[in-house]
C-alpha cells in the first residue's frame, strides 16, 4: 500500500511541474510584483546630476520602478534625488505620475 502511495505522488508531481511552467510562461496569473532596487535606477544618474535629459532608458526604469518610489522618497538617502527639483523633472519627463504617499 504505501509503495502504490508513493507511486501517485510521484506522478502527481511529475505531471504537475510542467504545468507550473507553463502556467506561469503564458501569463495566466497577474504580474510579479516589481522588484525595489534602488540601484535599477541608474541610468538617470546623468539626468539627476548633470541635470540631463532623461534617457529612455532611465524612462523605463523610472516607470518599473514607480510602485518603489514612495518607499524610496522615506529613505533618508534617497529622498533628496526622488524629491529633488531634477527627480520631479524626470517623473513629468517620463510621465510618471506625481507622488501620493
């Protein structure tokens, strides 16, 4: 009995990896939650300190990155760039919506 236990739950499992897999490549489920990472916003470096026009790029990211930025905006290190005069030029640049947090 539990050899014939055992057999089904390894099939059970087997069957069922693939359609884990393919479950989650066709996009059946909502989107991953964006990953917060600071860093993934360095390709405005230029825009924020040289007070360049953002790339589009850095319009990707910035846009990636906007359910991250109320978070990033409490940082004591980063709210002075999200905040900052160049970090609300780059949002309307970008068409990222104004702050509300």
């Amino acid at each position: 009995m539990k050899v014939y236990a055992l057999q089904l739950l390894l099939l059970v499992a087997v069957l069922a990896a693939p359609c884990t897999t393919v479950c989650r490549a066709s996009g059946a489920g909502p989107p991953p939650p964006p990953q917060c990472d600071p860093l993934a916003l360095r390709p405005c470096a230029a825009a924020v300190i040289d007070g360049a026009r953002p790339s589009g790029e850095c319009c990707a990211k910035v846009r990636e990155q906007e359910p991250c930025l109320c978070r990033y905006s409490r940082n004591p290190d980063l709210r002075r760039y999200i905040n900052s005069r160049e970090g609300r030029r780059i949002a309307a640049v970008c068409r990222v919506r104004r702050l509300r947090c």
